[in-house]
C-alpha cells in the first residue's frame, strides 16, 4: 500500500510506525474469511484491509477523524485472526493500537459514551473498585431490563458474586522439591469475579515443584485501558507491573506466569509498548499457565475419568500468542476427552471491554459460539480466558471452566465450583473389539451453523 505521510508526521514515531506496517498490506483478502464483522456485515469497511485503509487516510489526513470511520473501528474485536490468516503477516495488532490511540486523543464522543468508558478505565482494573461497583450494581439489577442496552449488559455482571478475598502479594512454597520459582500475574477484573482461577494455579503450580511468587504492587496488566485507546493509562500500569516484578527478579526466576490469556498478549508485547530492557526482559520470560504446565510432569489421579471437554481457544491464546498445542495436550493427559468447535478460529464476541461497548454484536458472536460448543454435546466447555468464560457463559447451560481449574482438579485438587452439585455423565465405555482391517471412512456429518442475528447498522454511538 502506497502513503503519503508528511516528513513532519513521520517525524512522529507512532506515524513512522504506522507508515511501516501501512506499506506491507497488498490486499490480498484473506483476513476478510476469518474476520468476524466483514463475516457479519459484509461491509468492506469492517474488513481488516477496509480499516487498514480507513487508518491509512485518518492518519494522513490529521485533525479529528469523521464518525464514520471511527465507527468502523470501533467495531473491530481486535480478535487478531486476520493476524493469523495474512499472507504477508501485517502488523494489524499494533496499527489497529495506534489508531484507536489516536482516536481517543482527537475525536470528542458523546458524552455518555465518555462517561461509560471513563467508568470501565477507572473500575475494571481495579479490583476493590471493582467489587465496590458490583456490589451498588446488585441493587440495581431489577432494572436491568429497562436501562440502555450497555448499562444493562454491565449489570447482568452483577448476576456473580463478587470476591471479596484477593490474593496478597506473598511467597508460596513448592510442595516438595523445587523445580522452578516463577511470578504470578494475578490480574484484576478476575480475582472480582472469579477467584478459584488464580486458587487453582497456585495449586497446581506448587503441587509440581513450582514456587510462586506474587509481587507487592503487581496488578492489571494495562490491556483494558489499552482496548480503548487510553495508552498513557495502560502503560502506566504496565509500568508498575514491570517494577514489581524487577524487585523481585533474582536468577532463579523461571518464568512471569499469566492465567489470563489477554493479558498474556499483552504482558508479553510489553517490551514494544514501554521499550525499555526490563519490559523487554519480562515480556520475553512471559508464559501462559499451560506453556508452563506442558513442561512439567503432571501427577495424574490414577481414577480420573475421560469427561467429554470441548475446549475453546481464546482469540489472545490462538492468535495473539499462538499457543493452541499446549492446552489440548494437557486436558488429554489428564485423562479427558478433548473436542474442538466449529469455527474455533472466530471470536465469541468477549474481547476485552467490546462486550460492553458493542453488546449487539458481542450477543451475536456469543449466542453463535455458544451454538457451537453446544453442538459437540460436551460436559465442560474450557477456556483460558475469564472473558471468554463469562461470555459463552451467558448463552449455554454447558458449565464453563478454566482449563487450569480442570487441571488442577485431575492432579489432586478440589473439584471446581461451577461442576459441584451437578451430575456429570458417566463415560461410556466401549467393550474391546476384535482387530478388524481399516474401512473406508463414512463423511462426516455437517453442522449447521448456528443463526445470526444482525445487529443493528446504524451509526448510533451515542450512549443513551
């Protein structure tokens, strides 16, 4: 793609970044197969190569971008498949960062729409806060079906319990021989809503000759300020987190380990986004739970039994840090049956702060996922990601799980919540059959793919 950037604006380093990944985009289409909203809307302009090309004119043009094209990029989930899928492997994940940067430092939204985002910056990634918002937002929840459609879809969050209990920064011992002594990212939005995730970690981590280290003044990884185009917030956090761990860091230090796999990316980049040694130091020691678990050697029940797991990648685990073997491989070893979903390359419509901000298309991909992991008829769906988990949550009766909570609970740890009091079907047990020569395969029958509801078209960013 040709620009035509001014030498002062790419005196800019952010414009000289742009103008880089701007010139490797040829356009050949094929993110636009795996792209969720050009699949939804066949919209061009909700297209990677269509953004790519509204950036490309918002950031030659300068000044205050129209509503259109920042409604356009709005839509994007940042789900990173077009990542994966391009030819000439653009740089989408860091062009789609600037843009929305710029967006927010240029373009003066609605007012309710300001004060929503200046509410989920100031609340989200922290977890006292938090727990504070979700308990006022229990009072309100009979009115959920009367609010604006965003305010209601943050109150339906109210429907969990908050945590009250957050992990103190502390030393936890390995059990046993110590193998390796790592730090544990513990996050933010959840340990509000889910603390048995980071429970189960420690479990397990320890049990296999871990040592876990949670670091005094660690805390959200910046990613949610980041999703909205508030980068001075986002890197002040990674900022602290990065200070933390350095206090900490000594050469016995295997790994930073992160359960939560959107702030796994973005732990990970933090040596792009703050570009100092340490950032880069951390971000290249950064392993998501089941990177770590894979090279252990995990102490199974020997009772345990093969439960049908259908397991979803998170968008950040597939496509942002590419680690998809790991989890599979680990489920199996623990005994369960591993199945994979239909279209488990799409977003479920989670990412980040999007199902708040966009909760008609966020309902539409959810409604969908969770059409398809109900297809394979599982007893657990798995996931590493808590966004992902609360979202397909929301459209299936299939219990959700983090993958480590199942993990943990196959080498000797309690089992998880969301399964107890509930009947688990037994695994069938096939009776041994005699050798017989291979036959030819019969088709595998079709899925239907799950109905679309299209979401509204129109150009309303307004809050109320």
């Amino acid at each position: 793609m040709q620009t035509s950037f001014s030498p002062q604006q790419l005196a800019r380093p952010e414009i000289a970044e742009a103008d880089g990944i701007l010139r490797t985009c040829v356009h050949y289409g094929f993110c636009t197969a795996t792209c969720p909203t050009y699949v939804l809307f066949r919209d061009e302009n909700d297209s990677p190569r269509g953004r790519i090309d509204l950036i490309r004119a918002m950031l030659e043009k300068g000044g205050a971008p129209d509503a259109k094209t920042v409604h356009h990029l709005d839509r994007c989930l940042s789900c990173l498949s077009c990542v994966t899928t391009c030819a000439v492997k653009v740089d989408y994940t860091h062009l789609i960062d600037i843009a929305r940067s710029y967006i927010e430092r240029h373009f003066r939204r609605p007012l309710g729409e300001r004060m929503l985002r200046l509410l989920l910056a100031q609340t989200l990634p922290y977890p006292r806060r938090f727990i504070a918002a979700m308990k006022l937002a229990r009072l309100a929840r009979p009115l959920a079906g009367v609010m604006p459609k965003r305010l209601g879809n943050l109150l339906q969050l109210a429907e969990r319990e908050p945590r009250t209990e957050l992990v103190k920064p502390q030393v936890i011992p390995a059990e046993g021989r110590r193998r390796m002594r790592v730090l544990l990212l513990t996050g933010c939005a959840q340990q509000a809503l889910d603390a048995d995730i980071n429970a189960a970690t420690i479990r397990v981590l320890t049990r296999h000759g871990c040592e876990v280290v949670i670091a005094e003044g660690a805390g959200c990884c910046g990613a949610l300020p980041l999703h909205m185009g508030r980068e001075d917030e986002g890197r002040a956090l990674a900022r602290r987190n990065v200070a933390a761990w350095s206090r900490e860091w000594t050469d016995g230090i295997g790994a930073v380990v992160v359960n939560a796999s959107g702030c796994g990316t973005t732990v990970k980049d933090y040596g792009h986004l703050l570009g100092t040694d340490e950032a880069k130091r951390i971000g290249a020691m950064t392993r998501d739970v089941t990177e770590i678990l894979a090279d252990l050697d995990l102490q199974v029940q020997p009772d345990w039994k093969p439960y049908r797991v259908a397991y979803h990648d998170a968008c950040s685990l597939q496509h942002g840090q590419r680690v998809t073997a790991p989890p599979r491989q680990l489920l199996r070893k623990a005994g369960f049956e591993v199945i994979d979903l239909p279209e488990k390359h799409f977003c479920c419509g989670s990412a980040g702060t999007y199902n708040l901000l966009q909760p008609e298309i966020a309902q539409t991909l959810g409604q969908r996922k969770a059409a398809h992991a109900d297809s394979v008829d599982p007893d657990v769906i798995a996931a590493g990601n808590l966004g992902c988990m609360v979202q397909i949550g929301r459209y299936t009766q299939v219990p959700m799980l983090h993958t480590v909570s199942l993990i943990d609970w196959a080498t000797g740890g309690p089992m998880p919540l969301a399964l107890q009091g509930r009947t688990l079907r037994e695994p069938e047990r096939k009776p041994a059959q005699p050798e017989r020569k291979p036959a030819q395969p019969e088709p595998s029958p079709s899925i239907a793919p799950a109905s679309i509801e299209t979401p509204p078209t129109s150009n309303d960013s307004g809050f109320w």
